[in-house]
C-alpha cells in the first residue's frame, strides 16, 4: 500500500499554478491569451506569498515543527521545499515569456527595451516622459538616509547604481508608477506594432533623472518584495470593526518581508547593500529571477487591436423562461432558476435587485457582501432600495482578504446613504452567497431570493463560472432570514430545515451524507459520489472518502486548485477519480451530487473541503429541489467529466499529467458547456408556446 496519505496542500497549490502556467506554454491558446495567463501566473504567486508561504514562515519563526498542521512535513522544511519549487517555475515563466515575445514578433508586434528605441519612437517618448512619466516618478537617494524607505510588495522598483567620477558609488530607489499603464503602446512603423515597458522608458531616461551628478556610470535593475499579509485586528473594545479593519490594512504595508525577488544581473554590491538595508536574511526567500518583476501586469496587456490573438468572447445566454424585460419575481413566484454565469448572464440578479428596490410591495433586502465589483451596479440598487424606503440589510465582509480597502470604501457609502451594516461575527468569516426580500401578498410575508457558489461581483462573472439558484421555496428562504438572525445574535445556534450552514452543521451532514453511501454500497446498490470545488484539503473528509472508497462507492472528483487527496491508490483510494480543469473561464462553482442508489440528491455550496469552510466560516451550502435544474447540473458535472483539453489528473506525482484523448475527437468542457446552453435557448426558441 502506498504509504502517504495526503499531499501537502502548499505543494498541491503551486501544482495548480503550474498549471496555469501550462495554459500560457499551450501555443493551441492564442497568443495575447497566453500573455494573460503569465500575468494570472504571478498575481497567484504574488498572493501565496503573502498569505500562505507568510503563515508558513510565522510557523516555523515560533519554533513549532507544525507537521501535525503540514500533513507530516515541518514547517522549516516546507519553506525550502517551497523555495526550491517557486525558482523552478519563476525560471520556466521566463522561458515562456521569451518564447511568447518571439511568436509575437512574428505577428510583428515587438516588445522592445531602451536600446532599441527608433528616432520617431524617440521623439513620442520624450513627449510621454515629460507629460505623463516624470511628474510621477518617485526617486529616492538612499545612502545618506537615517530610515531606509519601506518599499511597498503591490510595487515594483528599479535599484540604481552611480559609479561617481571621484569612484564613489550611490545607491537609488525609483518606484515604479502603478497609476500609468505599465506597457506604453509606440506609433506602428512599416506596419509594425511596438510596445515597451515603462521600466524601460525609464531606463531610457537614467541620465536625464541623474544629471546633477558627475557620474561615470548609471544601471538599473529591477527587485520586488513580498510582505506578510496576514491581518492582526487591534482587540480594542472602543474602536469599530471599522476603524480596526483600517488600520490593520494600513499596517499590512509594514509587514515582515516574505520574498525577495531581483535580477539575477544585477551588480554583487547593489545586491547586498540592499539585502542589508532592508534586513532581509538567508532563511527569507531570495529568487533571482529576469529583467521585469510584477508580470501581474501581463493581464493588462494591450490588445493592439488583434482581436485574432485573442479567444473569441461568448456572448452570455439568455435562461430559458426569464426575460430581463419583464418581472423576475412573477416568474420565480411559479419556479426556481438556475443562473450559471459566465455562460448565462449574471445581469439576472441586478435585475433582481433593481426590480425588488422598486416594487411597492418590497418591505426589505438582506444580502451578504464578499469581493465586489470596481463600480458594483449590486451596491447600486441596494442604495436604490433604501432611497425607496425599504429596509435594506447588508452583511458585508471586511476581512475579504485584499478587498478590504474596497470594502471599507463601499460600507462607507452604504452607512451614509441609511443601509443597515452587518459586519460579521467575531473569529467567523462571512462567505456564504445569499440575498432574501420580503414582498407583501395578499396581507400575507412572502420571500424571494437566490443562493449561489459565486460572488455577487459582475466583472469576475465574466470569467469564474458560477451557479446562482433563484427561488421562491418558502422552507429554503425561512431558513436564509434565520442566517441573517444568527449574524444578530450569533451566540444563538439555529437548526436548519433545508440549509446546510457552517460552522454548525456542514461538517456532520456532508459526513452523514458519505455515510449513506457507503451503507448503500456495502448493500449491493449502484450509487456514486460526485463533487465539484475549487479545494479539497481537509483531512478529516479526505479520510471519509478514503472510507467510502475502500467500500466499494465510486467518486468522481473535478477539484480546480488544490487537492491534498491522493486517488487511486490501491487499498487506500482505488475507487477515486480526480480532475483538475484550467481553461479559459476560472472554474469557481461548487456542486456535490451524491447517487442515493437512485434517488440522487445535488446540492451547490459557497464551501469547499476545507477546514477554514467547513468550521472557520459562514457557508451555505443549498439542496436542489427543482428536477430540471437538478439534472442541468448534473449534466454540467458529466460534460466536464467526459473532456479531453484542459483537463489534468491529480495524483501524489503533482505532474499535471494531461488526461489522454485516447482516439477520441477533442472534448472541450468549457466550450461545450456553452453549446449545452446554447441548446437550451434553441429549443426555447422553437417551442415558446409552452414556456409560461
């Protein structure tokens, strides 16, 4: 028997990584695309670092081996492991990146550096230098300064070396703009398209920016930092939790550093002088990496116009049955529906919200807030209802880790304009997905509402598939009102009818739901297990499908990110299956089906099987009455199943090992996806007479 039981859930995250690096090294995926993904590639890193290898590090500072937490592997350990790992994907992200570059430039689009600017290039840039670059430019002598400069990890910098005439050497800081686009487009020539990052305009521009000095030479280097993200709330009993949530966003900006990053070309001296100044030890990591750092911004590369290197965009499906023109709620008032953006459109629920702020019928809304959008038309109409007299009660989550700011910012506006804050529950995180209103109907309280996997945010609806369940199901909805009465009296535990809700009772019910399969296979009934989920690191759970397993149940598992379960194994996990899909969309919905010998049963949850999900936060995990959305699920769960692009198998070898097409045409779960919805609205159109 294979003796490991579980893969360290660090490790398995930066296989998931891998993967999306994958998808920028796959020349079928077009080329601005491919860009992108690079781009995806290190915001992900960028944000390990902060949270993940950061509590890693905490971990092993306080001396702790922590291998009860690690799945058997020191804390110490770990971090090498981790390191080791980080600068072989960095190491291949460049080689990508130049391979990319180069295919580019066969469809003459030149990504180029300040050595081979052109006299008519020369002449845009000065301009652009004068107007829009140097009034914001950030330039910092550092040898004679008493405090060295914090430098911020949302932030990239140039390190400047001055060899003076007299031998002497200075050190400088230029920060990087993060308010100007990083990729500065330059006028075509010869039909030729040409971008240049402004790290090289910069560069372009060292001697002008360091001219009161008699220097012999100037260079430049890029280096990066990574700080510790973590959140330390001040326990303050005066201040509001928000007053505390600012603050503490405001000193995460101090915050240890985690990850060092610089070009490996940079001179010995400008290296250590650094290190030294900014503390930074040995036991830290230190990667050497290429010329730019921050390839985060990848993702906002310019298109140039070519819309050929670029996936075609899908336009977002209508949902057989709803109209945005007419009323919503008549129609959920006779059946439940299913949303599944991005193939749907997400616009089903501002249209939900917009439609209930006016109804005079509408007494109140309560919705929980996680991530929302930059100018969220969500907060919009919830600001429209309370102009319209309505009582509207928000539960906002302002630990939303990195969209706290943001948060703050919109709680803020909400408080002014009369919306009733929630603001959480103390050592619980918010992350269920639910909104229920209450309408007056015939002098009687009836509610409306949805429950979904996704956030309430209509710019990541255009690329995380998500699944939203519009009902009118009075259980379902009584049992919502009672979530929003624990987030008011949280030290009164509620029983749920329909609901399955953290950190209570999800745990226990998806155990007890196992369970029944198992029984049902020791008995000699066909049954199945299931699951779709972004994660999947709990060990507890892990073992219980290692149970049912063992018992002869057969499980299915789509998990996108990490995946600490090892399948099949003989004797261990034998009867598990695992897929990991990276494609265009993110795939983000969670939908557990479980075979019942017949009498299956679906559910779609805003919790993964993770600890933090199942005992740490505010999930909500709905059952799936409506016989056709159950089966629309279920066929979404079987078209990924049966892909053969971009599909992955997870196992304890973390090699993204491509799932084989084995002769038969190429499948493409996301694309096919579509035309299952795009069926749907055929069949619609040819049959309108016997949609209500």
């Amino acid at each position: 028997m294979y003796e490991q039981k579980y893969i360290d859930r660090e490790k398995s995250w930066l296989a998931f990584n891998a993967r999306v690096l994958q998808e920028a090294a796959d020349n079928t995926v077009p080329l601005l695309d491919r860009l992108r993904f690079v781009g995806i590639f290190s915001n992900n890193m960028d944000e390990f670092f902060r949270v993940r290898y950061a509590a890693i590090r905490r971990l092993s500072l306080s001396g702790i081996s922590g291998e009860k937490y690690l799945g058997g592997i020191s804390a110490h350990q770990l971090i090498k492991d981790i390191t080791e790992i980080v600068i072989q994907q960095q190491s291949e992200s460049l080689r990508i990146l130049g391979n990319i570059e180069s295919e580019l430039e066969a469809e003459n689009i030149f990504i180029i550096t300040e050595d081979q600017i052109t006299p008519k290039q020369e002449c845009f840039l000065k301009d652009f230098y004068m107007q829009k670059l140097s009034p914001e430019l950030v330039t910092i002598i550092l040898n004679d300064l008493a405090v060295f400069p914090i430098l911020k990890d949302t932030l990239g910098y140039l390190a400047v070396r001055l060899e003076l005439a007299n031998d002497e050497v200075r050190y400088a800081l230029i920060e990087i703009p993060k308010n100007i686009n990083r990729f500065v487009v330059l006028p075509s020539e010869d039909d030729k398209q040409y971008v240049i990052l402004i790290d090289d305009v910069i560069r372009y521009k060292l001697k002008n920016i360091f001219n009161i000095f008699d220097f012999k030479s100037v260079s430049a280097h890029m280096i990066k930092i990574t700080r510790d993200a973590q959140l330390d709330i001040d326990s303050d009993l005066s201040k509001s939790m928000l007053e505390k949530i600012a603050s503490s966003v405001k000193d995460r900006r101090i915050g240890e550093p985690v990850r060092f990053i610089y070009d490996s070309q940079i001179e010995d001296d400008t290296l250590h002088f650094f290190l030294e100044k900014m503390k930074i030890v040995e036991t830290d990591s230190i990667i050497p990496g290429g010329r730019y750092h921050n390839r985060r911004d990848y993702m906002g590369f310019p298109n140039l116009g070519r819309y050929d290197l670029l996936y075609k965009p899908n336009e977002p499906l209508p949902v057989p049955g709803l109209s945005l023109e007419g009323s919503l709620l008549e129609k959920i008032s006779k059946k439940d529906y299913l949303v599944h953006a991005p193939y749907q459109s997400f616009s089903y629920l501002t249209k939900f919200l917009r439609e209930a702020a006016l109804d005079p019928k509408v007494i109140s809304i309560k919705i929980t807030l996680y991530r929302l959008a930059k100018n969220s038309q969500i907060i919009s109409s919830l600001i429209n209802a309370a102009k319209n007299g309505k009582k509207v009660v928000v539960q906002i989550e302002l630990q939303a880790r990195f969209d706290e700011a943001s948060n703050i910012s919109y709680a803020e506006q909400m408080q002014t304009e009369g919306i009733e804050l929630i603001f959480g529950i103390k050592g619980l995180k918010v992350h269920s997905k639910i909104c229920v209103i209450e309408r007056i109907e015939d002098g009687k309280n009836r509610r409306y509402g949805f429950i979904s996997t996704g956030n309430f945010n209509e710019s990541t609806a255009k690329i995380y598939t998500d699944v939203t369940l519009l009902t009118c199901h009075q259980g379902i909805l009584k049992d919502t009102s009672k979530i929003f009465e624990f987030f008011d009296i949280n030290y009164r535990v509620h029983r749920y009818k329909h609901l399955i809700v953290s950190p209570h009772y999800t745990r226990t019910k998806f155990i007890k739901l196992i369970d029944r399969e198992i029984l049902h296979a020791l008995a000699g009934r066909k049954t199945h297990i299931k699951l779709k989920m972004n994660s999947l690191s709990d060990f507890k759970m892990i073992d219980k499908l290692y149970e049912a397993s063992n018992a002869g149940v057969k499980i299915q598992l789509q998990v996108r990110g990490i995946c600490s379960l090892i399948p099949g194994i003989p004797g261990m996990s034998e009867n598990i299956e695992a897929i990991s899909i990276v494609d265009n969309y993110l795939e983000h919905s969670r939908v557990y089906i479980f075979g019942n010998a017949g009498l299956t049963e679906v559910y779609i949850s805003s919790a993964d099987f993770m600890t933090r999900n199942l005992d740490g936060r505010v999930e909500v995990t709905c059952p799936i009455y409506d016989l056709e959305i159950k089966k629309e699920l279920i066929d979404n769960f079987n078209i990924a199943w049966k892909g053969n692009v971009k599909v992955r198998y997870h196992s304890y070898k973390l090699d993204n090992k491509y799932k084989p097409k084995n002769h038969h045409a190429p499948f493409r779960a996301q694309f096919e996806t579509y035309k299952y919805y795009q069926n749907k609205v055929a069949i619609l159109e040819e049959v309108p007479q016997k949609i209500n």
